[in-house]
C-alpha cells in the first residue's frame, strides 16, 4: 500500500515547514494582536487550558471557529465540522448511536454508552460521553475549539485521540436575540432562534434558545415508498446567569432535546452468491440491489430512530482574590431507541436494533491562579458516574422463522452496567524568563465499572443462553503531560509537547458470546512540535505542527466469526502508530478578501494484531486505521463587497480526502478513493447586519462515497457487503434576522 508518509521520511517535511515557520517569525516585526490594524485575521479567544487565551498562544495543535466562521461554513454538526477541520473525521455512520469521531486515526471501537469514546466532546465543559450522548447538534453557540492530540490533564474524562470543546452563548446584559428559518430539497426546513436579556438588572439575566429541523430522506425504500436518514429533530435550552456580587457568577442550564426519524439505509456493496441469503433472493426472483450508488433500496422494514434527551447543569465561579474557583456540575439522561433492516432484502429475514438507556452525573471542583506572574497553576478534582442500560436485540422475521421452523422471535440481551471514575489533576506553568514558558501537568485517574448481564438465545445464533452474568473491573493510570513553549516576538511561538493518554478497559454490553465481555484499557504516548506565526500586521497566519503518536493495547471491535449474525465484540489488538503534519495558513491580502488553506499527511498504521477468524482460518493482519485519510486538504475564500448600506459575501470551501480505509485489514472495498467535496454560500446582509438572506450548497459537485462498511458476505443469513453513503448535493435558502 502506498504511503503519503513513513515514520522517516515525516520526519523531513515536518523539519522544512518548522525552520519556514521559525524564518518567518524572526521576520515579523509586527504583534499578531495589534488593535491598531486596519484590518486583519479574526484571533479567537479560547479556554483549551482553562485559561482565557489566544488561539494564536496555546502550545497545542488546535482549530477554533467563532459564531461568525461557523455560519459562513454552514457548520451546524459534528458532520459539518469535521469536513473543515484538519484530522478530524466523523463517521456518519447509519444511525446516531454508531457515527463515531476520529482525530489522527484514533477513534472508538464501539458507539455503546459502555464503552469510552476516543475523542471527547465537551458542552460548556461538560462531558457529553460517547454515541448518542455526543451526537449533537450546534445551536445557539458561541465557539467551538478543537484540540488534537491526547488531552488527559485537564479535560475530564482521558481522551486519547483529543477533544472537542462547545461553548454555548452566554445570556447578555442588553435585551437581544435572533430568529432564523429555512427551507431546501428534500423539504428542508430549519428554524432557530434565540432571545437573551436582564430579569434584574444586572443581577439575574436569562437566554432561551430553540431549534426544529424536519427533513425528507435521502434514499428510497423501493418496496414500501419510505425513505430513510431523513431528519425530524427539535430541541431547547434555558440559561440562568446570577451575579449575586462583583467576585461571583453563577449559571444554571436547563435542555431538553427530541428525535423521531428513520435512519439510514445501508446499500449493498456485493453479494455473496455461496451465502443462502442471496440464493434465496435469486431462486424466488426477489429484487436486488444491483447499483448500490443510486440511494434506493429494497427493504421489507421502514427504519426508526428515536431519541428524548434531558440535562441540567449548574457553573459557579467565584473570585476569591488571588485564586479563581471553579466548580461544574451536571446530570444528563436519555432514552434511545432503533430498529432496522439486516439483510437490507425484501423478505422477512432479520432486524436488528440497539436501544439504550443512559444517565450521566459528574462533578468537577477547580482552583486557578490568577494574574501574570511567572508562576501559574490549575488543581482540580473530578467525579464521574454513568449507570447505562443496553438492549441490544435481533429479530427473526417470519419467512426466516418458517425456514429455521421456530416461532418469530427476539433474541436479545440486557447489560446493566456502572461507571465510577475518580480523578485529580494538576497543572504548573512557569515563565523561564519573558519569552520561554514550560508546563507541566498531570492527572491520576481510579475507574471502577460492573455490569450485569443477561441474554436470551434459545437457538444458540449468538453465543447462547446467558442469565445474570456479573462482572467488575478497576483501572487506574497517571497521565503526565509537558509542553514547553517559546516567543520569538509577540507575532511568533514554537513549542514541544510530550503527553500520555489512557482509556479504561470495560464490558461488551451487546449481543454475542459472554466468552469475551470483557477487555483492557489502552494507552497512548502523543510526541508533538509546532509554530503559530502571524506576519504583516495580522494579515496572514501560519501554524504548523508535527506528530508522533504511539499506543498499545489499542482496543478495536471485529464481528465474531463463530456467530451467524452479525455482533461485533471489542477486544484488545496490540499495537498501532499514527505519525504526521499539519499545516493551516489564513491571509487576508484586502480588506474585502480572506483566504484559508489547511493540509493533514497522516501515516496511521497497526504494527501488530489480527482480527478474529473461525477456527480453522488463516488469520487477518490488522493494516490501516480506519478514517485516516493519506492526504487531505482543505482551501476556503471569502469576498465581501459593499453595496451601499448592505453587503454581498461570496463563499466557497473545498475538500479533498485521499487514501481512506473503512475496515482495518486491506480490502479493496474498504478502500475509499478521492473523495473532493465543495460547499458554497451567498449571502446579503442589511446594515449593521441587522437582517441576512443567504444561498447555501453543500456537496455541489453531487459527489457519491462511501463512509462506512459492513462486511457480511461471509454470513450466511446476510451474505453481502453492506455500505452507507455520504450526504448528496443538498441546497437552500436561510434568512435571519437579529434584534
């Protein structure tokens, strides 16, 4: 397989854009933040380290987006954000539960509430967890910061692949708000709004912020005339701000979120003709999925997906005079449920469905130094708790029960599981002298998880029949971290960065053989260097960074072959690298023009490890990391020309993604290819920006591609290599108005 970088010669580009970046440093004799600048490059603020801080300071590979770039990109999910951000990937997979997120290659085995995510996803510092809990949408928000790279000191749950951070808008002093709506194909229709303003002056001020989105599907059920990932989803959020005196604020968050859809249909890749599935399908002249890029499909099952979401939080910060104190509690609950075609054929074979119950409660109690001194810490302790319930089944449909001669039935599994972790952490800066600043951090975490588990499988299809197996683990891992960072001048900065990452170990909560329920934590060493250079007065930004990642043990989820259908089980694979260079440049050569460019080599490979075969098998070498592109780049232009007391933006955005695998063994069909993506928008704005009316595209080349693969063909009740698809071309029109 052809490479785009090897662990040597990475090492070579990385050398020539660092000495570049550090040649222009000593350059520029400009400060990136001066306010004098008649026009220059938006610098967004950010809380990566919590402290407030450019983007431009922070000695972490990290892209930031403000509530202006995520309109003009038209980012409003984890979807949109991923196409714009370097080494973020996001699988869309076929429903919310099982889309999972990848920064550098590193993603999660599985999307069940009982097994960790790789990336953690963050609200107002908040711990969203993994699948569904973390498949949100972007509303009413203020920024969104995205940090590459294990973030184990001071993010609360480990995440070894990094973290994505939201922060919701805050309610205001002055009465304000907004009000959006849209309509595109498909019968597209978006509204959002929110209003913001004092209940008591200055004392207690309120924001409430709601959205609705309704959505035909992309593809058709040729069967029954349904189509499925379609989008029926509306949600709210309230916020509390009470400043009770100068040194104290306090916010209370109230949401509530719900989601009745069909998810989406799988296409088939290939079929299996030595699997009975697909003989059957030819020997009673059933239609087949013969082109599995034309989004129609033939299914005996209309899909559903559902979801009804709650959570409450409550943020004090309080200054006590020479320290900040921080403390972040909140409970969160949902209740997901799904159901959908296996063989994807229009007998009634088999269905499969996922559905969950999860309550989440953490706790985090934080202390802060406060001034520029040349000491600075953070201290902290965090709690986390989740108790989940997985109902994972599958459904013998009533042509398959006639053939096997047994009644219809559901054979399912029922996991009850307990999550504790414990955790503290600490986190020390000092200023060696005016331009050189190290850091050091670290944080000890004590995990404690159990699970109950039980299983009905009176036909043996999964494992067998299981009643009340209980099992219970620890882990505990310190996690150091050290970066140290150098100012050329105000306009420049270089810094190293060494730190470790940890996931804990846990249980299979779903269908399969109880043989392998259980599995070990995995670890992660992340090597990284980098530069942030602003030159000619702000105009143009260029930062850099270079990566070596190392981790063993690393977990990954593989069908289990013993069984006839299919359930995937996570277990341990031994080792995997993930070694590359990230560049992003923004320039702004006029006032009306900006111009971005963005660049991911990525070389993310298994050094060791096979995926499970039937007894008898060769076995399979594990390969490539699934969803680390090759190569992947990004280019972006936006020009805004006056017209009169109004405004005219013309945006355009393009993506480009080379050399992705879907599978982590070499597969042909897990191979996806070039894949380029352009999205435009249009937009007029009124005075003040008072109003805006904007034309939107996204995909406007109709690009089709593949963005996960199920390989079943060797099954002998499904017999095919099932496919999801990527959007389509999608277009429409959005007016807002702000008051």
């Amino acid at each position: 397989m052809s490479k785009s970088v090897n662990p040597v010669s990475s090492r070579r580009p990385a050398r020539r854009l660092m000495r570049s970046a550090a040649v222009l440093a000593l350059l520029s004799p400009v400060p990136a933040l001066a306010q004098e600048d008649t026009y220059g490059i938006e610098i967004i603020t950010v809380t990566a380290q919590k402290r407030t801080e450019s983007v431009q300071d922070v000695p972490i590979a990290i892209t930031a987006y403000s509530e202006a770039g995520l309109t003009a990109r038209g980012i409003d999910g984890l979807a949109d954000l991923a196409q714009n951000t370097p080494s973020l990937g996001f699988g869309n997979f076929s429903d919310l539960k099982l889309s999972p997120i990848a920064l550098r290659g590193i993603s999660a085995s599985s999307g069940s509430a009982g097994q960790d995510p790789a990336v953690g996803v963050y609200v107002d510092e908040v711990f969203m967890g993994g699948g569904v809990g973390a498949n949100i949408d972007m509303v009413d928000v203020e920024r969104v910061e995205v940090l590459r790279g294990p973030q184990g000191t001071l993010f609360g749950r480990n995440t070894v692949g990094g973290v994505i951070s939201i922060t919701t808008q805050k309610p205001t002093h002055e009465f304000e708000g907004y009000v959006s709506a849209g309509y595109g194909d498909y019968d597209a229709v978006n509204l959002r709004g929110a209003v913001s303003g004092p209940i008591i002056a200055d004392k207690l001020l309120a924001r409430v912020s709601a959205q609705y989105e309704d959505r035909n599907g992309f593809t058709r059920n040729e069967i029954d005339g349904t189509r499925g990932d379609d989008s029926h989803t509306w949600g709210i959020r309230g916020q509390l701000l009470m400043l009770p005196t100068e040194n104290a604020e306090f916010t209370l968050t109230g949401e509530y979120r719900k989601v009745n859809q069909r998810s989406k249909y799988f296409e088939t890749l290939s079929y299996n003709p030595d699997q009975l599935l697909p003989q059957l399908l030819e020997l009673f002249e059933l239609p087949l999925n013969t082109d599995p890029f034309d989004r129609r499909v033939y299914s005996d099952l209309a899909t559903k997906e559902t979801l009804k979401a709650w959570a409450v939080s409550f943020n004090a910060n309080i200054d006590f005079g020479g320290v900040d104190f921080t403390s972040i509690t909140s409970y969160r609950e949902h209740e997901y449920d799904n159901i959908g075609d296996t063989d994807m054929s229009p007998l009634r074979w088999l269905y499969d469905g996922d559905p969950e119950d999860v309550w989440r409660f953490s706790q985090e109690l934080r202390l802060a130094s406060q001034g520029d001194t040349a000491l600075s810490w953070i201290a902290g302790l965090y709690y986390f708790h989740q108790t989940s319930r997985n109902l994972s089944f599958v459904r013998l449909g009533q042509d398959l029960a006639d053939l096997l001669e047994v009644p219809a039935m559901d054979i399912g599994s029922d996991a009850d599981m307990k999550l504790d972790s414990y955790a503290a952490y600490a986190n020390l800066s000092y200023k060696i002298t005016d331009q050189l600043e190290a850091t050091l951090g670290g944080r000890y975490t004590y995990e404690k998880k159990s699970i109950l588990y039980s299983q009905f499988d009176p036909l043996a299809l999964l494992g067998g029949q299981v009643d009340g197996l209980a099992g219970k683990d620890t882990w505990k891992a310190f996690t150091p971290s050290f970066n140290i960072r150098y100012h050329f001048n105000p306009s420049a900065m270089a810094y190293a960065t060494v730190s470790r990452g940890f996931k804990s170990g846990g249980f299979n909560d779903a269908l399969g053989d109880a043989n392998g329920i259980s599995y070990d934590p995995e670890y992660i060493w992340n090597y990284e260097i980098g530069a942030k250079v602003s030159l000619l007065e702000n105009r143009l930004l260029v930062n850099v960074a270079a990566f070596a990642m190392e981790w063993t043990d690393i977990q990954i989820s593989a069908d289990d072959p013993n069984t006839l259908p299919f359930d995937p089980r996570t277990s341990n694979a031994g080792k995997a690298h993930s070694r590359g260079v990230e560049l992003e440049v923004t320039a702004v050569p006029i006032p009306a023009l900006e111009l971005g460019f963005n660049l991911a080599l990525t070389d993310a490979e298994y050094d060791e490890g096979t995926v499970p075969t039937a007894p008898g098998s060769p076995e399979i070498p594990l390969a490539d990391l699934p969803r680390a592109p090759e190569t992947r780049f990004g280019l972006n232009a936006q020009y805004t020309a006056p017209l009169g007391d109004l405004a005219l933006t013309l945006r355009g955005d393009y993506l480009y993604e080379r050399g992705t695998d879907l599978l982590p063994i070499k597969d042909p069909a897990a191979r996806v290819g070039t894949v380029g993506l352009l999205n435009g928008r249009i937009t007029l704005a009124g005075a003040e920006d008072r109003w805006s009316i904007a034309l939107w595209g996204k995909n406007l080349t109709d690009k089709t591609y593949k963005t996960r693969l199920f390989d079943l063909s060797n099954q002998a009740l499904v017999g095919q290599q099932l496919i999801v698809l990527g959007a389509p071309r999608t277009f429409g029109v959005e007016a807002r108005f702000n008051f």
